[in-house]
C-alpha cells in the first residue's frame, strides 16, 4: 500500500508539474469560460422582461450563440485530456529504461499499472471540478441567479459522469501506451479512435437514418419506431453519444428522451412537451439515463482490465 500512493504521489507531480497538462488545462478552462460568457449573454438578452424559468442556472451549460453548449464542448474536446495524460504513461518510461529500474524495486507490477490510472483519474478529477466551479462562479456573477439544491445535484452528477467519460479515454491512451514501444504511433492511435467516433461514426449514423427514412416512404410512424430501436443499440456502442445524451438530459430537466432523432422530429415532441408541461424531477432524469451511466462505467473498467492484463503479461526486462 505504501508502494502504491508513493507511486500515486509522483504520478500526480509529474502530471502537475508539467507544461503540458498547463497548456491544456487553461485552453480548456479559456473555451469554457468565454461559451459560459456567451450563453450568460443570450440569457440574460432572451430573458429579459420574462419571468425567471426555474432552472434559469442550468441554461449557462446549454446555451450558447453559437450552437455549441459547454456539454457540447466537454463530450467533443474532453477525450484529449485523457489521451494527452496517458498516451506515453507506459512507453516512455520503458523507451527511457526507468521502468525496468522501477520494477527492480520493491513495487508490484500491478502497482505500476494501478497508480498511473489512479493519478490520471485523480488528475481529471481536479481539472473537472475546477473548471465547474469556476464557471459556477462566473455564472453566479454575471446571472445573478444562485444555483437550488436540485440544480447543484444535477451539476454533481454532471461533473461525475464527466470525469467517468474522460477516465475512460485515459484508459484507452493508457492501452495503446502499453501496446505501443513508440509513442508516436501510440499517440496517433489514440487520437484516431477518438476522430473515428467524433466525426466519422456520426456521419455514418445519420446517413444510415437517412436511408431506412427514405425506404419507408410516407409510413413515417413504423420508420420512426424502426430508427428508434437502432438508434438505442447503436448509441451503447459509442462513449461520445453516451455520454451527450445521459448529460444533456440530467444538466436540462425539460429534456424527456435520449433519441436524438426524437428531438430532430420537433412536432410530436412538442406535442409531448405541451400535454405534460414541466420539468422532469431529479429521479425521474437519472433513471432514464442510468442505464447509459452504467454502460459508460463498465466500458470504462473494460478498458482498464485490459490494460492491466495486456501490461501484466508483458515481458519488461529484455526490453
């Protein structure tokens, strides 16, 4: 045990010490506060002479002039925190010969594996919660609006789930740091998982709806149903589109579905929103959205366990 938080201990002044995770932290922070100023903005110009809505503090995350939310913004550029921290975690050290000298002493091989995710984690923790209560108090400030309870478990949940989603990239930068000697293609890896399901693995989505719409024809309820269902089974299969859809429905309490497709439709789901008027309560929201929760977690420690089995069966020493 004395091993491992040592280990944690100098995993976490690497991270912190570094240039790197600087640059990336106040760019991140810097995009984040200027689409918070922007939606504080167009709140306070669309709210003006209205009555507050209830939930008026929320709105700082989904609201922007430029249609691009800071939940938007989290789901698309989050992934790069996690693969900037971990795709060189493993083989840089074993290109430098430091981690067969680490192993040399008395430190389990597991421990090495388990104190580089812990640290990461620990790390996007605390670049997580920072950035959300510096905007919290940005909004505090130019909204003039303090957050309810309900508001602040929602932004809880929010900043939990966030830190799950960018823990599970780190994951996967951590995977090919260990499959990878060089870093250069370990890092080009990691980077190429997360364009193909930022941008390719959409387009092919809504292409494919596209299609199965067109073949329906003028039978518009059986292609609404058929979409439904494959887009619920494709949606577990990519870690962007769970987590845009379980965050976007517990940071918006007006939001009652996870299909993307349902909100594009517009008129039954105003029709829906006009015949049960209000916001949905905290439960109701999580309970929709647990099951994609639950999925994100497990893909996440998916992904670790083979990290961990991929590291413990490799030989360090001849290397």
């Amino acid at each position: 045990m004395r091993s491992f938080k040592a280990l944690v201990k100098k995993e976490l002044a690497d991270h912190l010490s570094s240039y790197r995770f600087l640059i990336i932290f106040l760019l991140i922070l810097m995009i984040s506060l200027i689409l918070v100023y922007m939606a504080a903005g167009t709140m306070t110009e669309s709210l003006k002479g209205e009555k507050l809505p209830r939930f008026v503090f929320l709105m700082l995350f989904t609201t922007s002039k430029i249609n691009f939310s800071l939940v938007q913004f989290v789901a698309f550029f989050g992934p790069l925190i996690g693969i900037i921290l971990g795709f060189d975690s493993i083989n840089r050290e074993r290109n430098e010969g430091t981690l067969s000298k680490l192993l040399a002493q008395p430190i389990y091989r597991d421990t090495v594996i388990n104190g580089k995710f812990t640290a990461g984690v620990i790390v996007v923790a605390l670049m997580m919660v920072s950035i959300i209560m510096t905007i919290t108090g940005l909004g505090l400030f130019i909204v003039g609006v303090k957050p309810g309870l309900e508001e602040f478990w929602r932004i809880f949940i929010y900043t939990i789930i966030s830190i799950v989603y960018i823990s599970l990239w780190l994951g996967v930068a951590i995977l090919f740091s260990i499959i990878f000697r060089s870093v250069a293609t370990s890092s080009l890896a990691a980077f190429a998982v997360w364009i193909f399901f930022s941008f390719f693995f959409s387009f092919g989505v809504n292409a494919m709806i596209s299609s199965i719409i067109k073949q329906y024809g003028p039978n518009f309820k059986e292609a609404f149903i058929h979409v439904s269902r494959i887009e619920k089974a494709i949606s577990f299969t990519s870690p962007m589109l769970l987590y845009s859809d379980s965050t976007a429905t517990i940071i918006d309490p007006m939001r009652r579905t996870l299909s993307s497709f349902n909100l594009q439709v517009g008129l039954m789901e105003q029709m829906s929103m006009k015949r049960f008027a209000g916001p949905l309560p905290l439960a109701q929201s999580f309970l929709i959205v647990a099951p994609y929760i639950i999925y994100l977690l497990v893909i996440t420690i998916i992904v670790f366990i083979a990290s961990y089995l991929v590291f413990m069966k490799q030989e360090i020493r001849s290397v």
